[in-house]
C-alpha cells in the first residue's frame, strides 16, 4: 500500500514537473515582455508613416495650389506639359543622337588602335599624377569614349588588373568616373555653343580626378594596410587585352559603327 502511494505520488510530481517546464511562468512573462515593444514598434512605425505622409500631402497641394492660384490651372498643366513635350524633343532626342554618332566614332577609335595610340601617349603621366601604372592610361580613354562601366569589364580582366596593387584596383572606381561620357558630353556641349566651358569642365574633371583618386588611395591603405599586394600573381600580358574583330577592314568598319549604334539606340 505505501509503495502504491509512493509511485503514485512519484507520478504526480513528475507530471506537475512536466507541466511547470512547459509552462514555465518567466518563459511566458519573458514572452510577452518581448512580444509587448514589437507591437509598440511597429505602432509607432505606422504612426511616424502616417504622420509623414500627411505632411507630404500638405506640402504637395500646398505648392501646388499657390501655383494654380496664381497661374490658373489650365496654365499651370499646360507649362507642365510643354516643358516635359520640350525636353524630350529638343534635349532627350538630340542627346540620343549624339550618343549613337559618338558611340560609332569611338567604336571606330577603338577598333582601329587609336585607343592604344591614346594609351601610349598619356601612360607617362598615370604614375606621377595618380598614383597608377601606366595601363590605367586605356581606362580613362575607354570611360571617356564610352560610360563609366567600360572600366569594369577592364578591373576584371586579369591581363589588365595584374599589373596593379590591391588598393590602387580600388581606386579605379574614382579614376575611371570621372571621364565617364566625356566626349558625348563635349560634344552636345560644343554643339550648343559651349565648346569653351566643357573643355574648362574636362580641365576640372582631371584636376578632380587626382585628388579623388590620391584619397581613395591613401584612406584604402590606413584603413587595409594588407592591400599594398598585387591583385594577382597570374601570368598575363596587357597584348591580350584587345579589341579588333575579325575581317578585313571594311567588315571591321561596318561592324564597329553598325554594333555601337545599335547599343546605344537600345
């Protein structure tokens, strides 16, 4: 009888252990602790939301009601659209013109060694002005001729990146932004009337060039003194990196000029 008692007793303690580690009182008073600033977080999330964009709505119609006030509606909307029926005609479309004839004129530059004439003759000064080494020099008359992702496709080719250090490959990103587009830029410039001041802007763009990129530089290595190491040990030759088609010359002209114009169109 007292062990029957005993066992029952065994049993009920083991239950009510049971019991207490499944509903552990601190594990749910910790649970609403924490559940209780999720909701408050999120309330006042949708409060600060709401809150901005009433304030938004004021200040648009706001703005916009002094506008038509003083302008009367039908001329308030009218300017809008003349303006944006303008800037497409006269601005957007005569930008994408030249885009596609100075995409071909650089296509052609580039298929027919006048990139690597360019290269050779501003090599000497990529050491003494940027801190880079004299293959950089193909980088900026690509961006220039072309758009600032031209130096990516350079970054990645191991028979380029090879003969940087680490934190200069680094420092391509301020090198080879700043020609981005240049000669399509000078071209609408000059086009306007306005050749004088693009090449001051050009002028400005290299002087920007240098200081960004000596920074870039500088703040990479204090910050990773490791990335004073090449990128890469592999073998490679700046040879390889080329950019003549197959054919013969007048395939070679028909395939530069067809192929650019139709990136840039699209």
């Amino acid at each position: 009888m007292e062990e029957k008692q005993s066992n029952n007793h065994n049993g009920s303690r083991n239950l009510l252990n049971g019991l207490i580690s499944v509903l552990n009182p601190f594990e749910v008073f910790r649970h609403h602790e924490t559940a209780a600033p999720k909701k408050e977080r999120k309330s006042k999330f949708t409060t600060r939301r709401s809150v901005e964009a009433l304030i938004f709505l004021i200040c648009f119609f706001g703005f916009f009601g002094f506008l038509a006030y003083k302008m009367t509606l039908p001329h308030m909307l009218n300017t809008f659209m003349q303006t944006a029926y303008h800037l497409l005609l006269e601005t957007v479309f005569y930008i994408m013109a030249i885009c596609v004839l100075m995409g071909a004129i650089s296509k052609m530059f580039t298929e027919f060694g006048v990139v690597r004439l360019l290269e050779n003759i501003l090599r000497p000064l990529m050491k003494p002005l940027y801190n880079l080494p004299g293959v950089a020099a193909l980088g900026a008359v690509m961006t220039f001729l072309s758009d600032n992702p031209a130096i990516i496709s350079l970054a990645k080719d191991n028979n380029f990146a090879r003969y940087f250090k680490k934190y200069q490959l680094v420092s391509l990103t301020n090198f080879g932004t700043a020609f981005g587009m240049g000669l399509v830029v000078i071209a609408f410039m000059t086009g306007k009337g306005y050749g004088s001041g693009a090449l001051v802007g050009l002028l400005g763009a290299v002087i920007g060039s240098i200081i960004s990129t000596r920074l870039m530089q500088r703040f990479t290595l204090k910050a990773y003194p490791e990335m004073d190491s090449p990128v890469t040990e592999e073998e490679g030759t700046e040879q390889n990196i080329s950019f003549k088609s197959e054919g013969n010359v007048f395939q070679r002209f028909l395939s530069s000029t067809a192929a650019r114009a139709a990136w840039v169109s699209a």
